[in-house]
C-alpha cells in the first residue's frame, strides 16, 4: 500500500485493467464503426461487454451505491456472455462447427440464468458452490476448448496470421485462469487478496493478448510480416535465374502467402495472344487453369489495375460464389502485377476466414505485386536475350553448313565449266584440231570428285533423318574387312588384317563397308608419309568390334573431341592436301549410332623432333578408330529398317 | 597500266590450270600462285597488270593478300573470283576493282578481265 495515495497493488492493478480494456473497447469500436465487418463488430462486441461491467462498476463506486443483488446478477450475466462472444470471434478467424456454436449459445442462456437465479437463495446456501462451480467449469471448458482450436489454427497458418492466432490462444487461456483463480478465493477466504492480484494480473495479460490478436496495431502487424517479407525479398534477386517460370511462379506465391499470413496464394499470368489470364496451381504439382480476363475477383483487380479486399468474396463477386464457397474462401486480396505498362497478370492471396487480411495489407500486396512484376520481367529479358541466343547460334551453324557445303561443290563445277567451255571454244576456232586428251581427263576426274562429294551430302542429310540403314543381314566383318582390305591396299600404305577368324554380326553390310573403307582412306591419307594401316576384327560376348590403326601424324587432342561433328577438319590439316568436306566421320558415327555401337578415337601425337612435318618422329604418332557392334538389332529396329530399303 | 602478266591466285590445281589456258589463248601472259603468300612473292618480282583473286586458300587468304598488298602502298587491280556467296560484298571489303561468282561462265570472266586490262 503506497502511503501517500492509500492505494494498494491490488487497487492499482485493478484500475490499470479495467483502463486497459476500456481503452481496447474504444480502439475496436472506433475501428467497427469506421468500417462495420463482422469480425470487427464481434470484436467490439466482447470488448464492449467488459467495458460495460467496468463502467457499472465505476459507476457503482461513484455514486456510493449500497451492493446491490440485481447489479451483480448483471454483471454476472454479462460476464457469462463472454466465452460465447469468444467463440464467435475464433469462428471469424478460424472457423468453428456448427454444433459447436450452438452448444455454446445454449450454455451461455442456461449460465446466464443461473446467475440470475443466484441471488434467489440466502448466501450460505450450499446449492450456491455446486452452481457456481458448474458456471466456472462451463466458462473454462469453453475458452479451454477455444484455446485448443486456435493453437490448432496457428499450427496450419503462417507469418501473421500464426502469431495473431498464437495470442487469440493464449488470451483464451487466461481469461480461463482468471475464472479459474476465483475458485480458490472463495474455497479459502483468507488468501483471498493474493487471488485477487494474480487474478487481476492474468485478467491484464489476457486483455492485451485479445487486443492484440483481434485488433492487432498496424505497427505490430508489420513487425510480424516482416521476418517472412525479408526472407522473400532475399530470394527475389535470384528467382529470375530458376530453371522455368513456373518454378519462379511457385516461389512468388510461396513467399507472398507467407508473407501475408494467407493460407493460399496464386499468379494469373496474362497471355496476350490468347487473351487469357493463367492461373497457377495451388501446389506445385497441379495443372494451371485458364481464365477470361475480367473473371474472379482477380481479374477485376486485372482490369481495374488497382488492388482490391473483399472479406466476402461470395457477397462480392456472386458470378463466382460457387467457386469460392466449392473452395472455401471467404476473403481475397488481389493486385495487378504490371511493369512500366506492361500488364503481365495479377497476384492473388486467398483465405478461408476474413480477419486474417487487414485494410492495410492491400499496400502490402500491392508492394509483392510489384516485386513479382520485376522478377517476371527480367525472367522474360533472361529468355528473350537465350532465344535471340539460340536463334544466332542456329542461323550461323545453317550457314556455315550451307556456303561450306556450297564453297565444296562449287569448286568442282568451276573447273567442269571452265574446262568445258574452253574445250568448246578450241574446237569452235579449230575443229581440225586432236582432241584434248588431258583436258577430258580432267573432266572425268572433277565429276567423280563431284560425285563423291554430292553422295557424302545426301548420307549426312539421311543420317539427320535417321534413315541411314538398309537391309540388316548376318556378316562376318573378318570377311568384310580382307574384302575392304584388298580393294584398298596400296605399296605406300599397305593394310593388314589381323585378330579372330569370324565374327558374324547383324549388320547392313554396305554400310559397315563404307564405315570400314572410310577409316581406312582416312588412316592412309593421314599417313602421308606411307606405313602400314592395321584393321582388326575380334567378338567379345556380345559384341563384335573392329579397329583401324595408323602410324600417321595423329590428332591434337583438341581436335579428338570434335572428330565427329559435322564439317570438322583437324587443325593440323591443310584443306588442299586433304580433299572432303569434312562429313566422312559425322556419317561413320550416324551407321554406328543406327546400329547401336559405339564409335571411339584414340590418338597420340609424337611431341619430339618437329613429329609429323618432319617425318622423322613419325612412329611415335598415330591413331585408332575403333567400332564396337551388338550381334544382333532389337527386332523393332529390322522391321522398320528393312521395310526403308 | 603495265604490261605485265596477269596473276591467277587460286588453291584448287584444276581451276589454276583451266583459267590460265583460257587466258593464255585470249593471247594474255599468264602466272599462277596456289595462294596470298605465293602471290606476294610473286609481285614482289614483277607487277601483274591484274590479280584474279580466290577469297578461301590456307597459308594466306584473299583478305591477308589484299591487306599486305595495301601495306606495302601497292595499287594493283583486283578481280575477285570465289564460290561463296557473299562474293560482291567481299570484293568491297578488300577494295577489289570487281568479281566473278564460281562457277563461271567463260565469255563473263574474259569481258570482266579485258574491261579491267583496258582501264
């Protein structure tokens, strides 16, 4: 007890609650009537009815009136009001069963009549405790049960909405307490000051946590949102780099609804062409629907670009009403997600009860909008610059396939022109004159170079197809080889056949042959200093494989990675020395491939005494190509192959 | 304008040997180069009175032979004669006097290099 003033802790803390309360009552009701929603008016509801038992109080104390029985029959009834006005609040934000609230609308009517048929029997009536102790058990029960479904509620929900739910529990809880508290006080009287001061104490902490879960200050709000918005805005800078927008898509609406404490969130993507808005999946593994422009509420926020709340989506948008209510949703907050003036779709939150959003979330989302535009935009800079990428890369490739493939065929026909016309013109100023032996020489030469080279093009253009394989039959590649092997053999480059036998495989022969002699020309022409080639043919399991050796002037190892590609010429190769267009490997591997082998290269380049241009290190060099073949084709593959011959 | 032989620059054999029989019986004096580098040895010797140029030859190309030719303050005409197609833009590029798309007609390369000889 304070001296001077004469007010002890008990009085203090009492008057500091029931200001607390009174202040919370006139917070929500100022907010209830400047904009009347449901949630907020049953806010202002509960609180009113404290501030009214407060008031009375006061009043009583005021005007000196003796304690009478009807004001505590009031006081009391009223009070009894509370955990079904509770009730209705955790029905606004988290929804309560039906049943449910109708078991507590029934028990407060019997409570309340209770209460007023208290006073009928004389004070030291022993009916009095039983009653009593069945109103408190009914007051806990019901907020006991109330804080359990918000602990519930706030384990599902996120951010905001969590905390808001956790300090709707804990208010519950000790309004609970406090009645639990009067219990004792009146089972022992001598302790009854220390009760009281506990209980005002609770009465105190309860009131602020309702305050602040039903009425939460926009300060505090934002201090909630905070955590969860910082850790969006963290990630946003990378999003744009994630694999596919619809991953991006996912974890927008996975930051923005947690942001804002909503159970759901979702992205319209505008699509210009088909003039549709794109609704993302809930989760990520659901299909995306399509939607006209101005449907839901989101395309109103679409159309209107400016962001929208509705507490009553159903109320709002009767269009709709069946969608919402098929999905539970009773309030939605939606912004247009726009860059500069480029409308690129809208951003949506959904939630089941519509206390979770506030007015001032409206410039939250706006804000998340924002970000998502910025984040949807530079994803689009990142694809259009890789298209525009792509569409270089496949321009230069068709040129350089193109005047590659020009430059070698026109080369030829220069000479088959010229030489022509020269030939024409000689015998147009002397028809007497012999015939230019070595000029039809060259004729004939420069055709079959034509003829080479034209042939090389049409099989690199079936390989593109796929279409390289004709008729599969048994073989036996040892056969096939000395056959290759004695057309091919020269004194300069002299070619020995060497390992098994036989060794049968399934194959198209004709183009095993080409394979065979390809790499066999190939290891002579490299070999310009002569030496023996070595092909050798051996089974193994399944497989049969054959190999082609030289001791030639080998690759750089640069060039062994790029020996099969289309075009490619090793870059210790004079272009003059060596005629071709670079397409004999890029169609061996196309035969293997449709064969189902495996084509592989090994090379060693001699680093001593200047190797292949000098001649003198030649040995250390050369190379092996070796073809690895199954014994047989998946029967499939022989139906559709053989039916192309 | 000199008297001097008109050079062919080309790496394919066949087309060196046909266009210098060609011009050899328009009665022109003739000399080959198989490419930039064997042409800039040659006109260090003698002055050709015109140089057909092929653009795509190893050692030395078509732009290396004009751009050494300017280095060495060497003004000589220079008909470009290449299979690409591109032909008239590259002929710009080195400052060529005028080309020849392969394959050729025979009356079109000798009028382009007579009207190049009378200049």
């Amino acid at each position: 007890v304070d001296p001077e003033t004469g007010l002890s802790a008990d009085q203090f803390l009492n008057y500091l609650t029931q200001a607390t309360f009174f202040a919370v009552f006139l917070l929500t009701a100022w907010a209830a009537v400047r904009v009347p929603r449901r949630a907020r008016i049953n806010t202002a509801l509960f609180f009113g009815v404290l501030a009214f038992i407060i008031a009375m109080q006061w009043l009583t104390a005021a005007i000196h009136l003796p304690a009478n029985p009807l004001f505590g029959a009031l006081t009391g009834g009223l009070l009894m009001t509370m955990p079904y006005l509770m009730l209705r609040l955790v029905d606004d934000f988290s929804g309560v069963p039906p049943r449910v609230m109708a078991a507590g609308a029934g028990g407060m009517i019997v409570s309340i009549a209770l209460v007023a048929a208290l006073p009928l029997w004389p004070s030291d009536a022993p009916v009095r405790f039983p009653i009593t102790v069945l109103l408190v058990l009914y007051f806990v029960v019901l907020s006991g049960y109330v804080a359990v479904q918000l602990v519930l509620g706030s384990r599902r929900a996120s951010g905001v909405t969590r905390r808001r739910l956790q300090a709707a529990a804990a208010g519950c809880a000790l309004l609970a307490l406090v009645l639990l508290l009067i219990l004792p006080s009146t089972l022992l009287p001598a302790l009854r000051p220390v009760w009281m001061v506990a209980s005002r104490l609770v009465g105190l902490a309860s009131g602020l946590a309702f305050f602040i879960a039903f009425a939460p200050p926009p300060i505090l709000r934002r201090a909630w949102q905070e955590p969860e918005l910082r850790a969006f805005l963290g990630r946003a800078a990378r999003l744009p780099r994630l694999s596919s927008t619809e991953a991006i898509v996912w974890e927008i609406t996975r930051g923005v609804s947690a942001s804002l404490g909503a159970p759901a969130a979702t992205v319209g993507l505008w699509d210009q062409d088909d003039q549709l808005m794109r609704y993302a999946p809930l989760d990520p593994e659901g299909a995306w629907t399509d939607a006209p422009a101005h449907l839901y509420l989101a395309g109103r926020a679409f159309s209107t670009q400016r962001a929208l709340l509705s507490d009553n989506a159903e109320r709002d948008d009767p269009e709709s009403a069946d969608v919402y209510r098929a999905a539970g949703t009773r309030a939605v907050l939606a912004a247009p997600i726009t860059a500069g003036s480029e409308r690129l779709g809208v951003l949506v939150a959904y939630a089941p009860h519509p206390p979770i959003f506030a007015d001032d979330d409206l410039v939250l989302i706006q804000l998340l909008a924002d970000q998502a535009a910025v984040i949807l935009e530079s994803r689009k800079l990142i694809d259009d610059a890789a298209r525009v990428r792509a569409r270089e890369e496949v321009t230069r490739l068709r040129d350089d396939f193109l005047s590659s493939a020009a430059h070698d065929l026109k080369t030829p026909l220069t000479t088959l022109l010229a030489q022509a016309q020269l030939m024409e013109r000689k015998a147009e100023r002397d028809p007497t004159a012999p015939a230019d032996a070595r000029g039809i020489k060259r004729l004939v030469v420069e055709t079959r170079r034509l003829n080479g080279l034209v042939l090389e093009l049409l099989d690199a253009a079936r390989a593109e197809h796929g279409r390289i394989l004709g008729l599969l039959e048994l073989t036996d590649l040892v056969a096939l080889a000395n056959k290759v092997a004695a057309r091919l053999t020269t004194d300069r480059h002299p070619i020995r056949v060497a390992g098994d036998s036989r060794a049968v495989a399934e194959v198209d022969s004709m183009r095993i042959d080409q394979v065979l002699s390809n790499l066999i020309e190939n290891a002579a022409k490299y070999s310009p200093d002569g030496g023996e080639v070595e092909v050798r043919v051996w089974q193994e399991d399944s497989r049969v494989s054959f190999s082609v050796t030289d001791r030639g002037i080998g690759i750089p190892a640069a060039d062994l990675a790029h020996v099969f590609d289309r075009f490619h010429r090793g870059t210790n190769v004079d272009d003059r020395q060596f005629a071709g267009m670079g397409l004999g490997l890029y169609i061996c591997r196309a035969i293997v491939d449709a064969h189902h082998g495996e084509i592989a290269v090994a090379s060693t380049r001699g680093v001593a005494g200047g190797g292949a241009e000098g001649g003198a290190g030649a040995s250390d060099n050369g190379t092996t190509f070796t073809v690895t073949l199954p014994l047989s084709q998946p029967p499939g593959d022989l139906d559709t192959l053989s039916s192309l011959k | 304008v000199t008297n001097g032989p008109i050079l062919v620059v080309d790496d394919d054999p066949n087309i060196l040997d046909v266009v210098s029989e060609l011009l050899d019986m328009e009665g022109y004096r003739v000399a080959t180069a198989a490419n930039g580098a064997e042409a800039l040895r040659f006109v260090e010797e003698q002055r050709p009175s015109l140089v057909l140029l092929d653009m795509r030859m190893p050692v030395l190309d078509g732009w290396g032979f004009a751009k050494e030719l300017k280095a060495r303050g060497m003004h000589l005409p220079i008909l470009v004669m290449t299979a690409a197609q591109n032909a008239r833009l590259w002929a710009e590029e080195i400052g060529a006097q005028g080309y020849v798309a392969k394959p050729f007609e025979v009356p079109a390369l000798l009028d382009a290099v007579e009207k190049l000889r009378a200049n």
